[in-house]
C-alpha cells in the first residue's frame, strides 16, 4: 500500500510517499480502508519535530472508510462498517489501524469526507466550549482564526451555547466565512488592532474567554482582552510556539487563568468519545452545525497540502484523498 512517512523531521522534503506493507490488526484493532483523511497542524509538527514520535513515522491523525479486517476480541465494529476516528496516529495511507473502541460508526447521510472533517476540529471546539471553558448564555468570547475550520465550527457552537462571539480573521474572505458562521463582530487584525477593538466592543470590561490557535502573534494582546479572572485558552500555535510565561503576569492582569489543553485528555474513554461526536452528528443533521471543506489533494500531494496549511491559506477543513 502507499503512505506518507517521514524518516528524518523537516521541511515538506521530509514527505515521503511510498510504499509499505499492508498491516495487520491485532488484538482489540481494526483495520480500516482509508477513504479521506484529515489534515491538521498536528501533522506539520510531527512532521518538523516539535512533537516527536519512532521513525519512520506515517503521519496523519484522523481519517474516515470502511473496516476491511478486525483482530481478535473486537466487538464495537465488524468489517463492511462506515467509520471515522482521531488522535491515531497513521492515517496518512490506504489502510490503517485503529484500536476498536476509537472507531465510531458515521451515521447515514453524511459522507467520508464530511466524517474526517468534523472529528478533531468539531470535536475540539465542543471540548472547547462545553468542558475547558463551559460557555453559559450571555457570555461573550473572542475567537482567534475565526474564519478557518476550527474556527467556524467554534463560531457556530458557541453561539449555540448563547454567548456573544467576537471573531479575528487576517483577510475579508476569511472575514465573511466567520460572519456566515454566526459571530457577531469580526475584526481584521491586519488592518485593526484587535486588543483595541475588542476593549471598544466590551465596553472596557473585556471577554469572557479566549479561544486562541494562533499562539506567539496573538497570546500577549489576548491577554489584555479578558475580564478580571477570565480564561486564557490556548489550543494552538499556528504562528509559532508562545514564549515562556512568568505565572505574576496573570496576577497583574486581573487574577487570569490559563490552559493548554489537548484533545486527548477530553476523550479519554469511548463513553467520553462517543458523547461528543453523537453531539455533533446530532447536530449537522439538524442542520445546526456546518461543515465548510475548503480544499482537497490526493495523498501523494501531501506537501502541497502542508504548504497550503502552513501558510495559513485555509478556510475550512483540508483533506487527503488515498
């Protein structure tokens, strides 16, 4: 079968596509026909080193197709199942092996594609929203990246759970798509200084909660934009790794709070799993959850997919195609 591998960390010369041998499950594993693949920034920095695995490393943490094989003591799926899954690492490939209990079933109606789009950015944003900083009616938040693919799924539950959603996009495009989401103010930080606006828009008392992937270019000004005891919530770092932080600046700063998470410590179990993903099937059947895919590549064009990321072009989920 193919897959992208890397064997050496770097730049988008460190993707390889090529072949290896098809895998095996074994006890409490199946193996899953890959038909799209998800592409995070988890990706980019498996691929460069900032998070290290065992060389050579498949890259890829979520994906959507069909059981092909199971090993033994496998009861949650059998082979013929449509399913999807994240936080495994492996999926940039034809075929990959998933422990069973991580495979959840993709209800009729929604397609593979759509399936490998909404696991890790939808279940990141209701992790988000409903466990790291529960949202209650009458809040109001600032959302970074507002127009990208988590980031329009974060727009969209958060005013689902009643808050008031301040959006940050860097272009008019991205811009429309957080405002086609549901935010109530969007600001271009490239043309206006979001700290200021977002002061203006709160009336000086600043936000509840602020949801940044960006990271280094925007922590420092998120800061000065929540209210006293607000909740500095960093899930990324899209333009870089945010610099080393003396626990007094969030004294100084109103009492503050401050978290990374991560989506593996907010699904920790399959109950936990499948409680968020039922939630957001549920909801994009009802027609209350939209899931915008911007741009698709086939699998061998994998770099051009980590460029397109890199440079911060996406405006929806971007998927591999085996």
């Amino acid at each position: 079968m193919k897959a992208v591998r890397v064997h050496q960390y770097g730049g988008l010369e460190a993707l390889h596509y090529e072949d290896v041998p098809v895998p095996e499950p074994g006890e409490g594993e199946a193996r899953v026909k890959v038909e799209a693949i998800g592409v995070n920034f988890i990706d980019i920095y498996h691929r460069i080193g900032r998070y290290q695995g065992v060389l050579p490393l498949t890259l890829g943490q979520e994906a959507a197709g069909t059981v092909d094989a199971v090993g033994p003591n496998v009861m949650d799926v059998k082979p013929g199942d449509r399913v999807v899954y994240a936080s495994v690492q492996g999926a940039y490939a034809e075929y990959a092996i998933v422990p069973a209990w991580r495979l959840v079933p993709i209800p009729m109606g929604v397609d593979s594609q759509k399936a490998a789009a909404v696991m890790i950015q939808g279940m990141t944003a209701h992790y988000l929203t409903h466990s790291t900083y529960p949202l209650n009616t009458g809040e109001t938040v600032l959302v970074h990246a507002a127009g990208g693919g988590t980031g329009q799924l974060l727009v969209q539950i958060a005013k689902r759970c009643g808050a008031r959603v301040l959006g940050t996009t860097s272009t008019e495009e991205k811009a429309a798509l957080a405002r086609e989401a549901g935010a109530d103010e969007v600001i271009m930080y490239t043309q206006t200084d979001f700290e200021t606006e977002v002061k203006r828009l709160t009336s000086n008392r600043g936000v509840d909660v602020v949801y940044d992937s960006v990271g280094k270019d925007t922590f420092d000004k998120s800061l000065n934009c929540l209210r006293r005891r607000g909740y500095m919530v960093l899930y990324g770092a899209s333009s870089g790794a945010v610099p080393p932080l003396d626990p007094q600046t969030l004294n100084a700063k109103g009492s503050l709070f401050l978290t990374r998470p991560f989506l593996g410590h907010y699904t920790v179990d399959r109950a936990e799993l499948m409680d968020r993903v039922n939630d957001l099937f549920a909801w994009i059947a009802a027609g209350e959850l939209k899931v915008h895919i911007d741009k698709t590549f086939p699998l061998q064009d994998a770099a051009e997919a980590h460029r397109y990321l890199e440079s911060r072009q996406s405006k929806g989920k971007v998927l591999l195609i085996p």
